[in-house]
C-alpha cells in the first residue's frame, strides 16, 4: 500500500488519500494526531506527508506518537517522502496552522545508529529514536530554493557558499525542504 497523508485537496492516484477533513472527500476520513492509526504493521511500501506533517503534533507526545506511527505502518525499507515549508520562509511562518518545524536536524534524532553514536561519545542529541523504539535513515534532504536565488547559483552570480551563508541568516531564501526517511526494520 502507498498512503498520501494529510492529502488536503491534493489526492494521488494509486495512494491511499487520508485527511481529517471529510471535505476534502479522501479516501479515508482519520485524523492523524490519533493514535494508533487504523493500517496493519508493516502495511505500506511508501507513505507521502505533502505540506502536511507540519500541520501535525504542536504538542511533542503527539508527533512523537506520529513518527512511531508512521515507523509502525512501514515495511523494512519503505520510505517516506516529506515536503514541508522551510521554517524561515514566510510561507511556514504566516501561517498559524502550522504547529511544527521539521528540519534535517529533527529527523536525524529519530536514527538508532546516530543515537548510539551520540550516546557513546557523549552528546547531548536526544536520542529519539531510543526513546520511541523507531529507526529511520534520513537518506535525501533537498532544499528548495526562491527561484530569484535559485537563479543567482545556477548563473554563478552567487556562489553555494553566499547561499549557505544566506541560508543561516537570512529569512526566504528557500521555499521548501524534500526529504526521503528508510524505515530500518530487521
């Protein structure tokens, strides 16, 4: 099974297309925030949160039970695809629905692997993916940029480091960031 979460209005063809919002007529009707899902362990190959995941779990026990979830319903291997707005663009922080930043840093404390790591040298990482029992691989991270930036790199009027740079310290510069996260199962 392939599941578009949080569809919206936005239904795909060959997904399972859930939103809370019967309004929206997805294939099924569950509020993601309640837990446990509905969906058989290890049910779905693939799972998509487009401009979704953000409107989900303001208070941390509920996005933790989110990502537990989301690991539960994953078969090893099965990935999910994120696209989320990036938390300094004005397009994440003008809208008040928007209850959770999800960045690159974020999703890494949820890689048993990492966590280990940060737990034998000593770091302060939280290690959530020890806590919630998860394991998952944050194999791409995309960033997308303003197309006025966007641009600017691709004819060398700003170089990868100006835009790092612009990045760290400055707000829409990118619009959006694309993940991929591996469920690890054994």
């Amino acid at each position: 099974m392939m599941f578009n979460m949080g569809c919206g209005l936005r239904k795909m063809p060959g997904y399972v297309n859930v939103d809370s919002a019967p309004e929206a007529e997805p294939d099924e009707v569950w509020d993601l925030e309640q837990t446990p899902w509905p969906w058989a362990d290890d049910c779905a190959e693939q799972v998509l949160f487009i401009h979704s995941l953000e409107h989900m779990g303001g208070d941390p026990k509920v996005f933790l039970a989110i990502m537990k979830e989301l690991y539960r319903i994953l078969q090893p291997g099965g990935t999910a695809h994120i696209r989320v707005p990036h938390p300094r663009h004005d397009h994440f922080l003008g809208d008040p629905t928007h209850v959770r930043a999800v960045t690159p840093e974020m999703l890494k404390l949820f890689d048993r692997r990492k966590n280990i790591a940060w737990r034998d040298g000593g770091y302060s990482n939280t290690p959530l993916a020890l806590y919630t029992g998860v394991d998952f691989e944050l194999t791409e991270t995309r960033i997308i940029l303003e197309a006025a930036i966007d641009t600017a790199l691709k004819d060398r009027s700003l170089s990868r480091a100006d835009v790092e740079t612009m990045l760290r310290e400055r707000n829409n510069i990118a619009t959006e960031y694309r993940f991929t996260l591996v469920a690890r199962k054994d």
